[in-house]
C-alpha cells in the first residue's frame, strides 16, 4: 500500500517517531504497510474507507496485547485519524520490532521444505494449545460464513455446524510466522474459530510441501482429525479452490487441496 503525501508526517507526529522509508513492507494482501521507527520499533500503517471499517480487525494487535503464553509482538501504541478529503480512515500501529524471518519469505504459501527444529514445532503446539485456552468474545470464524463459503464450493455435500470452538489466530499462514525464533504476526482477525482451525491454515498452506504438511497434521492430529477439526480444513481448501483462477499461489496449490478436499467431504458424510 502507497501512502499519500502528508501521511508519513501525520504518522510520525502522531506517534512521536521517525520512520525508515527504506524499511517499507506491504503485508500480504497490500491492505497494510510497515516501517522500522527510530525508536527500533516496527509501526504498521492501516487504511480503511470510512464506510468499511471492522472495528474488530481495527483493534486485533491492540486486543490480543493481553494474550499469554503466545510469542507475539508487543503492542506499544496506535493513532486514529479521519482523512476527510481522502473518505478514508488511517490507524498506524507501534509494536515491537521482530527480527527473525517470516518462514515464508513471500506470499502465505510454501514452496519449499522449511528448515524447522523440534524445538519449534514443540514450541509452536505450546503456543496454539494457551492460545486456544483464552477466553474471548471475538470471533473469528462465523458458523454462517464457513457454511456459506463451503456451500459455494463443494454444494450441500455435507453437514458444516461446528460443535467445538477455540481461540484462533484466524490467519495464521507461513508468512505469518517466523522461525528459527517463533514468532506469530499480524493479530488483526483473531477470535473464535472451529477447533484446529490454525493448524488447518498452517496444513492447508503447505500442501505443494507434502513433508511439511504431513509434519503439521501429525502434530496437531487431535486437532485436526476432530469432526471440527475437518470442517475448518474443508473450509480452508474452498477458499484455496476459490481463489485459484485469480491467484499464482492458490493456483498452485489447487490440485492438492481439491483432493485434501475430496477426502474430507467422504470423511464428513
């Protein structure tokens, strides 16, 4: 996301920073840019139109602060500000600085085996289980969504009501995570969600790596051989199935999740 002339100061005067220009990074999906601070912290730049903010995502990394037991970053501080001339609405963002690598280097997806100690995937299921433990009125994957998104890909194949529900990440991809030191970024969707629904994403993204997703389901297999556990994997292959015309990286994983798919419906019948 390009910011326009006067935002960068706004920012700046808002947050009582300097930013390194040269540091910008887009987020996956180009809705966001981030930048390192003088102060070594990170900010993050959100923009919305007026007429579309979701005040949950508005507040995920400011909300999920008090998370424990889950590496993230700190949050320190954010700024609000109407852009009248604009009809748009700025939210940078103050966090810590998070230095490892992301293990996926661009996109969300992998396309090659991650070089991941033990130590990490042990690390990794400590996290999910605190955080699937925390008690919150978010949400993060609505009943009526999963069955609607489902239903558009695979029709009325099987039955989508989700009887356990947990605390999720909500995106929580191979861009989204870093290693060797484990770090989960970008809390902006986070909230209730079919039990196993990271881990689902985490499975669902690796896919073109068989070793790194077969390595995800035998960790987190309670979880995702679940009844619930199987719907949000069902769910993450439609929406990977749905993109797969208008996206490099979904298109290349569209084969395998069209049979992780086929699988999971004879499963869930």
């Amino acid at each position: 996301m390009h910011l326009p002339d006067g935002v960068i100061a706004q920012v700046e005067r808002r947050l009582d920073v300097r930013l390194d220009l040269s540091s910008a990074k887009s987020g996956a999906w180009a809705e966001s840019t981030g930048y390192c601070s003088d102060r070594g912290t990170w900010v993050r730049v959100d923009s919305r139109a007026r007429s579309v903010i979701q005040p949950q995502s508005w507040v995920g990394a400011e909300a999920a602060s008090v998370i424990p037991g889950v590496p993230k970053p700190a949050w320190f501080q954010s700024a609000t500000w109407t852009d009248t001339g604009r009809e748009r609405v700025w939210r940078p963002q103050e966090m810590e600085l998070v230095t490892e690598p992301v293990v996926a280097a661009t996109g969300t997806m992998l396309s090659s085996p991650p070089d991941l100690p033990d130590t990490w995937w042990a690390e990794l299921r400590a996290a999910l289980a605190a955080l699937g433990g925390f008690r919150t009125l978010r949400v993060s994957g609505r009943q009526e969504l999963i069955t609607r998104r489902v239903s558009q890909v695979f029709g009325g194949a099987v039955d989508t009501t989700v009887t356990q529900w947990a605390t999720s990440h909500g995106d929580l991809h191979w861009g989204n995570i870093t290693a060797p030191g484990l770090s989960l970024l970008d809390w902006a969707d986070w909230g209730l969600a079919p039990r196993g629904n990271d881990a689902a994403c985490l499975w669902a993204s690796a896919l073109a790596v068989p070793d790194t997703a077969d390595r995800v389901h035998a960790e987190f297999r309670a979880d995702l051989d679940c009844r619930s556990g199987k719907i949000a994997r069902l769910w993450v292959c439609g929406n990977i199935l749905r993109m797969a015309n208008t996206r490099a990286d979904a298109h290349n994983l569209a084969k395998p999740a069209k049979a992780a798919a086929n699988q999971l419906v004879t499963d869930l019948r």
